[in-house]
C-alpha cells in the first residue's frame, strides 16, 4: 500500500521562525530594524549597545514617542505596523521601518524585553516575550522612550545560530549599519558601545561633516568637496573627497536614496566614471551622497531588506551622476601639499566619559547634564579641527594655473631630469613632465576628436598585426572610434589586420605595441557606455608619445608646457589619474629646518 503525505496546515510557531528567517539574517538585521523604528519614533538621541556580536545581547534605546499601552502587543503581531494601510502606500512610502513582520520576526528566534512610554503616559509598560510567546506585561516608571532589549538570538533555531560568525565579525556588521543610519540622520545624537566600550558617539547636531569627522577622522574630512545639485532626475547633497582619498575597495562609497542607505551598482559606476583620469586604475574614491527622486523614478521595494533599488531610467540619472562628479573636481585647483613633517595627532579624548556608566534612554536614568556636556565636547573639537583646516587649507583657492599668475612664477630649473620646480607665492611648485605633457597631448587630442580635426599619419609599409578572437571582436566593435583618433586599418586575412595609418602625435614608439594596448584597454569598456568613454580610453594611451622621465626639456620647452597646462580644463592630473604637480609651502620648510617651532 502506497504512504501517501497528507497535506498539513504548519503551526503558529513554525510559520513564525520561517518568517523570521526572511527578515532576521544575523544580529545586525534586528539592530537595523530597532534603530529605523527608533528613528521613525522621532528620536533626538538613539543608544545601540551590544555584547558578543550581538548574538548575546542587544539594546537600543530611544528618546522618541514610545507605543502606546494598548499597541505594544500588536506590535509583535504579524503585519503589523503604524506606517501603511493599503497597497499603494508601499509605492510611496517615505519611513524607514515599516516591513509590519519585524517585531513578530525578532521575538520568535530570541528573548526580547520592551521598555516604552508616550509623553502623555504618567507610568510606562515592561512587556517580555520569548519565541513569540508573552512572558509577562506589567506596568512601572520609565522614561519617554523606548528600549529593546534582545538576548539569545537563534536560541531555539540552532540551525541557524551554526551560520553566524565570529562576534568580531558580527560585531564590524553591526558597526556598519549604525554607521550608515548615523549618516543619513545627523540630526540625531547616537552613541554605539561594544562589549561596555563606546565605539564612537555624533553629537546630532544636524551637521553631515561633523558626522563625517566623527566616523572617519581628520584627514579624510578635510580632504572632503561639497556637492548640493539639481538635476532633471534627482536633487543630490553630501560631500565626496578630493582624488587624494582613495581606496582600493569600494568600502567608502556611501549612498542614500531618498535618505534610506542602499547599495546601487549603477550609482557606483557613475560616481567612477565621474573620476575618470582623477584617479589611477583600481582605486575607488570616498563619497556619501544622498539622492533624492520622487517615487515615480525609483523602486524601494525589489529587495526585502530596501537596500537594493530599481532606476525607471538609469541611464539619463547615470549620466547626469557622472557628468555632475566630473563637473565638481575639475572646478578646482587640485594641488597636493606636501608636508615635511610629521604633525603631532591631536589626543581627543572624552575625559571620563568612557569610564561613566553608558547613557540610555530605558531602565537605566537618562543622563542629560553628561550627554549635554559630551556633545559640547564633540562640538569644541570639530570647530578647532575646522579652524585648523581653514588656517591651512590642503588646495590652494588663489590659483596656481592662471594667466595673472604665470607673470609672477619664478622656474628655478629641473631636477633629475624630471621634475620642474617653480617659485609662486610662498610656496615651490614641482612639475612631473611626463604626466603634464600626457595630459596636454590627451586634452588636445579629445579637443581635436570634438572639432573632428584629427590628423593619421600613413605607414609604409604596413605593420601586420596578430589579433585572438576577442581583440579581433573589440576592434571591429569600435572600429569608428579607431578611425576618429586617426587609425587606419584593413583585415588581411584569418585574424590579421594591416595597420597603415596611426595617430597625428605618435612619434617615436612602437606603433605595433601601442595598437595592441589600446585594444587591450577596451577589455573593460562596455559599448553601450557612455559616447565619450570609448574615445576617451583610446586618446589616453596614444598620449604614450608624451616626453618622459629623464627627457632634457630646455628652459623654453619647459615654459611653453606650463603655458599648455594652463589652457586645460583639468590640468591637475594626468589621463591615468596621477598628480602633475605638487606643492612644498614655505612655512613647512620653515618647519622642517627648525626656523620657526
């Protein structure tokens, strides 16, 4: 006889933990979730605490509007939430924490303790539910607020609790998320704890830079350009941080979407783009960027955690993100300094208030008079960074590249057959020749590829070049940008082509070669790119017949380049991203051989 199954209605409890399993992935899905609904509460100040990971112990305590007596078991009912009502409401909804299963989620796989109150209420409520079961709901003092303790997550799923890692590793995923929201809200004060030790603490006092400061220190704050725009898709604000920060990941580009934090490969790849010839291959720059559409351009709801977006139209708000970024770092005059001398860092300190008991806003006193004083601290220490940072400013704003100027350098001559020094206005000047010249061939030949001027000059006889199949694919894809920059080409059969023309400003280098490099340099480009990129990439690498290192170039050459420079929109970095010219102050001279203390 055949054992049939039967077909079962699952209980209460396994549908529970199945659905938690969609929203709580680790400790840092029920940070993210307790810290938007804070956020969302109106709070002024938000405190997250957390012990082995999170996997042991969570807290996060709020000063906001707190839930009502009647609401709190609701609250941790399935779908419930005080954010939407209908369907349509998902389209356009503007809060942070309104997936209604989150509570319901978090309290099945853990052991959750709630401690709230309205600032109407005379007294608060403690409710405690553990795997989704009410443990007990009594009524005692507390202050305006709320707090969510969390404790034992995955306590009675082991199978799950197996897949987390290390609580270090936990921990840094934790680290993020606060980081991320603390960004996107610098109005409101957070504090983060690990294991009874502050990570970091924002004063909330409305001030993205400040934040910024706190989270990544002084040098990249003060490395920093604001970007506040409009364009025909979006509003754009925030800061991104001049060519000279850079990393080789792109753990430092940061981006909100109608103030929610998402990751966007489409927004990644403008913001590159817009760095292109900024910096050198393989290095990512440090952006945070909140974008603003209206909800008929943008899809919040593509993933379950909202940190994945769809663009109605990606291109168009693609091209207008890498137009906008270029735009920003070509008007100013990217200079680096050179300090020689290694600044005594600054000990920013908190005095005792690592060693005071944590502030929260539950059970334990809200302590406003230190909290107070705390952020009056922050607030001392970023105003004398910043005065710092004006007295001394890393880019120079009276320009170095200008007509007027010019008049008044001093070129004291050339070391090393490389560089060129020059005297201008309490400061030396050191021009790499090579990366200038690469520059001034590359500006002039995308300008000549614009007016359609540019020239080929003919060889003879052809140089027969091997291609594989896929060199063989790219050139013929881009065969008319091949022969806008002045190649000449004909197939010569199986996977040869004849080579009988070449760029107007090629002279002195192996044609062959550089013709195979700048196939090999469109491996990464795709054609639906933007137009320019593709002709871009070419003029980069046929500028190989720029001068080099240890080339003689006489006092009149060596002026008529900086003349050339200074004609250039962009003259502060060579087409690959490297600086063409660095600055030496006098004062850091003056410093270095003890003149001045």
């Amino acid at each position: 006889m055949v054992n049939k199954k039967r077909i079962e209605v699952l209980s209460k409890e396994t549908i529970d933990k199945i659905a938690a399993g969609e929203v709580v992935e680790r400790p840092a899905s029920v940070v993210k979730e307790l810290m938007e609904n804070a956020i969302d509460a109106n709070s002024t100040a938000i405190t997250v605490e957390i012990k082995d990971g999170g996997i042991s112990y969570i807290r996060i305590s709020d000063n906001g509007d707190g839930i009502l007596r009647e609401d709190v078991r609701n609250a941790f009912l399935r779908h419930s939430t005080s954010k939407i009502r209908r369907v349509e409401d998902l389209l356009s909804v503007s809060s942070l924490g309104f997936r209604g299963e989150a509570l319901s989620s978090i309290s099945a796989v853990s052991k959750v303790e709630l401690l709230t109150k309205t600032k109407e209420d005379i007294t608060g409520v403690s409710f405690r539910i553990e795997g989704g079961e009410e443990k007990e709901f009594t009524e005692m003092a507390t202050p305006d607020g709320t707090t969510f303790i969390v404790r034992q997550l995955f306590y009675n799923t082991p199978a799950r609790k197996k897949f987390l890692k290390s609580p270090m590793t936990e921990g840094n995923y934790i680290s993020e998320v606060v980081e991320k929201l603390a960004i996107s809200h610098p109005g409101i004060s957070f504090r983060f704890l690990v294991n009874n030790q502050e990570k970091f603490a924002t004063s909330g006092n409305g001030n993205l830079l400040d934040v910024i400061y706190q989270l990544y220190g002084r040098d990249i704050t003060k490395e920093l350009v604001e970007v506040n725009h409009e364009t025909a898709h979006f509003k754009i604000n925030g800061y991104i941080g001049s060519p000279l920060v850079h990393r080789g990941n792109r753990n430092y580009e940061t981006f909100f979407v109608n103030g929610r934090y998402v990751k966007s490969q489409l927004l990644m790849r403008s913001l590159e783009a817009g760095y292109e010839g900024f910096l050198m291959q393989h290095q990512y720059p440090f952006a945070v960027l909140n974008l603003d559409f209206s909800m008929k351009d943008v899809d919040v709801n593509v993933h379950p955690t909202k940190q994945e977006v769809r663009f109605f139209e990606g291109e168009q708000i693609s091209e207008e993100l890498n137009h906008l970024i270029t735009d920003v770092l070509r008007h100013r005059e990217d200079i680096s300094e050179i300090p020689l001398f290694e600044e005594q860092k600054k000990e920013e300190t908190t005095d005792s208030a690592s060693e005071n008991k944590p502030v929260s806003f539950g059970a334990e006193p809200f302590e406003k008079k230190r909290l107070q004083d705390f952020k009056e601290k922050i607030d001392q220490t970023i105003q004398e960074e910043i005065s710092v940072k004006q007295e001394k400013p890393k880019f120079v704003q009276q320009t170095f590249l200008t007509e007027e100027s010019i008049k008044h350098h001093r070129i004291i001559g050339e070391v090393f057959d490389t560089f060129w020094l020059v005297e201008f206005d309490e400061a030396l000047y050191i021009i790499d020749q090579h990366a200038a010249h690469e520059k001034v061939l590359f500006e002039k030949t995308m300008a000549r590829l614009k007016d359609m001027t540019m020239t080929s000059q003919q060889i003879s006889p052809p140089i027969i070049v091997s291609l594989s199949d896929a060199d063989m694919t790219l050139l013929f894809e881009n065969e008319e940008e091949f022969k806008r920059v002045g190649y000449e080409f004909e197939t010569f059969g199986g996977n040869e082509v004849a080579l009988t023309g070449i760029p107007g400003n090629i002279f002195g280098i192996d044609e062959k070669d550089l013709f195979l490099q700048t196939i090999a340099s469109l491996s990464d480009v795709k054609k639906s790119s933007h137009p320019d990129l593709i002709l871009e990439k070419i003029a980069s690498m046929s500028c190989k017949a720029a001068v080099k290192g240890h080339d003689h170039l006489s006092m009149e050459e060596a002026k008529t380049l900086i003349n050339d420079l200074l004609s250039l929109e962009n003259p502060y970095h060579c087409p690959h991203g490297r600086p063409t010219i660095v600055r030496m102050t006098h004062y850091e001279l003056d410093k270095k051989f003890k003149r001045i203390v």
